[in-house]
C-alpha cells in the first residue's frame, strides 16, 4: 500500500503503518505523558507537571494502546486465515486499524466468525487487565514486596478501559464496525440476499455515524469543549465508509460475471531470459509502449520483466546483468487464471502494488491486465 510503512510481518501478515498513525500517536503520548499521568501520579499537587516517569509512562501507553488494537486485528485475521480466507496486511491509521483480507466471507458462518473474534479478544483483555488493576490497587496499601506500584496500576487500569472501550463500540451493529458486520452475517443467514443485508448493515453505520455527529455537535455548540471535533470526525468517517462499503459490494456484484478473456490484452513481447538488462532496455523496453514483458527461457516462460525491476542492478552495469537476474519469476508474479472473472483480478490489484497481472493457462502466460485498462473497462460496463 503506498504510502505506509511495514514495521513487522506476523504470521505472514504485513503490518503497516499509515502517516496518520503518527498524528494520533503523538498526541496520545502528549495527552497521557503531559496531562493523565503526571495528574494521577501527583493527586496532591495543584498543577501536577510532567517528569521522566510519566512521559515514559505516556509512551509506554501509547505503544500497549495500540498494541491491543493489533491485537484486536489479528484476531480477525487469525479467524479469517482458519475459515480459508487470506489476509494480506494489516495496517494502523488515524481511526485504529484494519485487517486487509483477500476475499470475502461466502458464508455467513464465516462472515460472523471473523467479525466476533476482534471484539471478544478485546472483552478478554479488559477482564485481564481489569484484574490486574483490581489486585495491584489491592496490593499497594500493604506494601509487603518494594516494588513500583503506581506506574503498573496506571497501564493496567488504561489498558482495561480501552480495550473495554474497543470492543464496545467495535460491536455497535453499523457497518463497517465489528457489530455491523454480526448483523450484516445475521440478516443474510436470515434473509438468504446478501445486497439487502449489507445495505441495512450500512444504514446502521450511517445511524451510528449521525449519532457521534450530534454528540460532537452538543459538546461543541454547548459545552465549548473542543473534543467533539474528534466526535465528528469518527462521525465523518464512518459515513462514508458505510456508503462505500454498500457500493463496494454493489461492484463485487457488478464485475463477478465478466470473465478475464474480455479485459485481457494478448498483445505482449517476449525477451530471452540470457539477454543482458542493456539489450532489454534498447532493444524492447524503449521501442514499446509496453511496461511488462515475459520472460522466456527454451520455448517455455519462466518470469516477467518490467521497468521496475531495473533498480535490482546498478545503471552503469546493466551490460553485465542478465534479464533472468532481475527478473519476477513466474512463481512469485501476480497471475490470475484464464478461466476466472473480473473479481480475481479485483482482489489481486487490492492487494499487491502491481500495475498489471499476468493471465495463465496451465503453464503458459496468454495475456496481461493492466491496472488503468482493468478500470476502464469497469467502468464502461457498469453504465
């Protein structure tokens, strides 16, 4: 995804980092470093200030807050890769986070699964938590081991109210959050139509949306206290994310009918796998107005090259390198096979950078998708 940051791979899951991430990030260190923490660790004082220990505490907080949050993701990633469904990355951004699968549920046993398991890992982790606060707050009067009792008894009561918080208003039944996504799953095991589910799945989110909308309004307009922005902003979000879901779902519909023959182009070159990257580039790349091309080695093809992979070897030394040394083998290239629709080729741009997919038959490459054609074709077929 452009513009995002892998910071780990877990389970063979990229997780990502979106730059909004580091807005919301910074003002959490800032608002619990500066503000919650210097407050509670001093009660007694009248303008507590902050010092090392809470703006450690406040990055440490920050770090575990949104350490729960993917927690919370990759337990619907670990539900959707055990019911067959893979997941591609999950990424942090301003609003929390969100898992990319690579389909959706066909079921909706699955589609339940997958969205309960987020917010009942969230419900655990309160409880934990929650305890953990509960026993060392019981703990601190009696003093029996020396040990740092007040930082501890601060993450943990943090960490028990958001992932409290979490898994509530994960669940409210709105699409795209957790619960309306259960309801989503409900009404179409209830009414056999998937559209009429996710279009009353949506109007809950939309509902859902208008509410905060209204509560950061009040707090705004009557109270004077500048957070309902961020109630707006939730409320903003939402919004459109629920209309888009329903058109989301809409195109699925749309495209799952039109097979891949009719967006395919079968124009394409091929360059032999001994050629050096220089002959490349002067004898195919600079002619054609073509960007992706296969590579073939004894009549059979064994990978693609495009502009892209040029960077793999030095400028200066293209003369010496070989099409097969920076070449995609055919293995690990994006592909599709002939015989299925538009909505293979969906998922595969969604979720790898690529600007064309190369269609096989068997072991044969027959054709390509580019990412601008693929586009325009839809969007010629939808009116």
């Amino acid at each position: 995804m452009r513009g995002t940051w892998r910071i780990a791979r877990i389970m063979g899951i990229d997780i990502m980092i979106d730059p909004s991430w580091l807005i919301i990030a910074s003002l959490t260190v800032y608002s619990l470093g500066f503000f919650d923490f210097p407050r509670q660790l001093n009660p007694r004082a009248l303008r507590p200030t902050a010092d090392a220990i809470s703006i450690v505490l406040g990055i440490v907080g920050t770090l575990l807050l949104f350490g729960s949050v993917l927690a919370h993701e990759l337990a619907h990633s670990v539900m959707a890769l055990r019911r067959g469904i893979g997941v591609n990355r999950i990424t942090l951004f301003i609003f929390g986070g969100v898992a990319q699968i690579n389909s959706e549920p066909d079921t909706p046993a699955t589609e339940f699964l997958i969205a309960i398991m987020g917010p009942l890992l969230s419900l655990a982790l309160a409880a934990i938590f929650g305890a953990m606060w509960i026993w060392l707050t019981l703990l601190e009067p009696m003093r029996l081991i020396d040990f740092p009792y007040r930082p501890f008894i601060l993450i943990a009561s943090l960490l028990a109210r958001i992932n409290l918080a979490l898994a509530l208003f994960n669940l409210a039944p709105g699409f795209p959050l957790d619960g309306g996504r259960v309801l989503r799953a409900l009404l179409w095991n209830w009414w056999r139509d998937l559209r009429r589910a996710t279009l009353w799945a949506c109007r809950g989110g939309q509902i859902i949306a208008l509410i905060l909308g209204g509560v950061g309004a009040f707090l705004i307009l009557r109270e004077g206290n500048l957070g309902g922005i961020w109630y707006g902003l939730i409320a903003f979000f939402l919004w459109n994310a629920a209309r888009d879901s329903y058109q989301q779902m809409l195109f699925r519909e749309a495209v799952k009918n039109i097979p891949i023959s009719k967006i395919m182009t079968r124009d394409f070159s091929q360059v032999s796998a001994d050629a050096s990257l220089q002959h490349f580039v002067d004898g195919y790349l600079l002619p054609n107005r073509e960007q992706t091309f296969v590579v073939e080695q004894d009549g059979a093809a064994v990978g693609i090259i495009a502009h892209a992979d040029l960077q793999r070897a030095p400028r200066g030394q293209w003369g010496a390198y070989r099409v097969k040394d920076v070449m995609t083998p055919l293995a690990n290239a994006p592909k599709i096979a002939f015989d299925q629709t538009a909505t293979a080729a969906l998922a595969q741009f969604a979720r790898a950078e690529t600007e064309e997919i190369a269609v096989v038959q068997g072991a044969q490459i027959v054709g390509f998708i580019g990412r601008g054609e693929f586009w325009r074709f839809i969007r010629l077929a939808r009116r």
